[in-house]
C-alpha cells in the first residue's frame, strides 16, 4: 500500500474512452492492491482545475488523472500555482491514467498502459520529478494569460488546429481533429516570426512553433524525441514550411525523423520568446489559451510524477 495517502481521482467522463469502463477497471484494480480512492468527475471545462485545488488546499497529496492531455493539463494548473511557479499544499503527486482520445504525456514514460497494469504502479511510493512548462500569452479575453503544461505547447498552425478541433463536436471523437487538421490549412499562412532560446535569436516566415516537455503529441506523433520532462529544459522547434507541409510530415513525425528536414530548426532552451507579426494562436496540451506574443520558461523538477 502507498504511504502518500488515498488519492483523489479526478475523471472527465467526455474525454474519449474516460468513460465507465476504464474509471471502474482503474478503481477495481486499486483496490486490489490495497487502495481505495475517492471518484469525482468533472462536469465542464475548467472544473478538474477546480477540483485539484481545492484537493490540495484541503490536505490531499496525491491525484490521479484520468482522462486525455487537456484533463491532464487542468489538473496540474489546479496543483501549481502558475503566477508564481510553485506547487501548491505539500509536495503533491501527480498519476496519469490514458482515458481520453489521446494522453501523449504518458508515452514518454512508457506508461500508456492499460489501466490494471497501471493500477500496480499508482499503488507503489515510485514516483520522479518532472518540470513543467509555463507559457505567458494574451487570453481569448484579451487580458493577460499565464498557465503551467505538462507535455506540448504550440505557436501557430498546430494551435489553430486545436482551436478549431475544440469548437468541433467532442462526441465526433478523432474525425474532428482531422477535420481540423484538414480546416485550418486555407485559414493560416505563414507569419513573420521571431524566436528567441538561450543559444540566440532568428527571425523568418515561420508556420508552427513547438515547445515540448513531452515527445508526443497527436496521439503519438514522435515531435520531440529528444525531449526530456526531468532535464530542466525544454525542446523547441520552428517549421518555416507551410501548412500543407506539416501535413505531409506525418509519416516522418511517427519516428521522428522529420528533425532531419530543411525547414525544421531545432534548440534546447530555458526560455522561449515568440513574437509574430500578427496574433496567432496559442495552445497548450490540445487547450487553446489564447494569441501571441507568447513567453515560456522550464520550472525544473517541479511535481512528483507517479510511476
């Protein structure tokens, strides 16, 4: 049995297969193992931030995530405090269980699993830290925006993907990403675009802007192999092609061997600037947060993460 104490499970029953069947799989299995968690779901956008918070702030230490990248990504916002980059209440414990169309955080570690195989693992005291992203941008409200991410953040043509994937219907599943995929191509064309890492600057026609703490995305897309979430820093990549360019990548991001392209530059770096010469959108773990300019920064081995 964990010594972290019974977790919260935190589900969001809209998130692709986050629905019976996995959750009561997940609790069965638990309880084998000697842990009876407690279950609530979320009934609307922002609401497992909510619920994470408020967990922390009563004394709960360790949460479990059941859902896709975006439930993921409302809990850790719940649990840190994105103004100041600290977590909040006392060292608390993040565990992730794929229940969504996609959960890419966990494939860097090895962890999309099913959940009786993950069950083994939230029951133990294994846990490593891991950083967190942090991205600064103007809010859909224009007012400034600041949040934490566990996995992907993107500048550009991969962010209207998402903003328009997220005004699609949910209960369409995948189709409506690659509707999106598909939709937002005739909607955006290349923006003069400055990016600043810690190595120097560049300045060109730019289509898309990744940040990754994560090396999937996409349900699997290899975008950052060479990204670590425990090595204090994140992966950054600009694509200076087009649209339709990032989409006839897709063989090569499956192995991740479009860094070998021409038109794909690639750093390590602490901080990120991204200027645009006209608002683009801005996304982050398949949320969109808003237009840029955007700044983002590593916040190293911030949150224990349940292995």
């Amino acid at each position: 049995m964990s010594s972290l104490g019974a977790p919260l499970v935190i589900a969001n029953p809209s998130a692709g297969r986050a629905d019976g069947t996995v959750l009561a799989r997940l609790v069965s299995s638990l309880r084998v193992h000697g842990i009876e968690p407690e279950v609530v779901a979320t009934a609307a956008r922002g609401h497992a931030s909510e619920l994470a918070r408020e967990a922390i702030e009563g004394g709960r230490r360790y949460l479990i995530a059941v859902g896709g990248d975006g439930t993921v990504h409302e809990v850790v916002n719940g649990m840190v405090d994105a103004e100041t980059g600290m977590p909040r209440g006392d060292d608390p414990v993040l565990g992730v269980v794929a229940g969504g169309s996609g959960c890419d955080l966990l494939r860097t570690f090895g962890l999309d699993r099913p959940p009786e195989v993950l069950a083994r693992h939230l029951a133990t005291d294994d846990t490593t830290r891991i950083d967190l992203g942090r991205v600064r941008c103007t809010g859909p409200d224009g007012a400034p925006l600041v949040r934490v991410f566990a996995n992907v953040a993107e500048v550009g043509y991969g962010a209207s993907v998402t903003r328009l994937a997220n005004q699609l219907p949910r209960r369409v599943g995948q189709v409506r990403y690659a509707a999106a995929i598909v939709g937002a191509v005739p909607r955006f064309h290349r923006v003069d675009t400055t990016v600043e890492v810690d190595g120097g600057t560049t300045r060109e026609p730019v289509c898309n802007v990744v940040v990754a703490n994560g090396q999937f995305f996409g349900s699997g897309l290899k975008v950052a192999p060479r990204a670590l979430p425990t090595d204090g820093s994140l992966n950054v990549q600009s694509w200076g092609g087009h649209p339709v360019d990032v989409i006839r990548a897709q063989p090569q991001l499956r192995s991740g061997r479009h860094l070998a392209r021409s038109d794909v530059r690639e750093w390590r770096s602490r901080r990120v600037e991204v200027t645009t010469a006209r608002p683009v959108d801005v996304e982050a773990d398949g949320e969109y947060l808003g237009t840029a300019p955007a700044s983002f920064d590593v916040l190293p081995h911030l949150l224990h993460f349940k292995l």
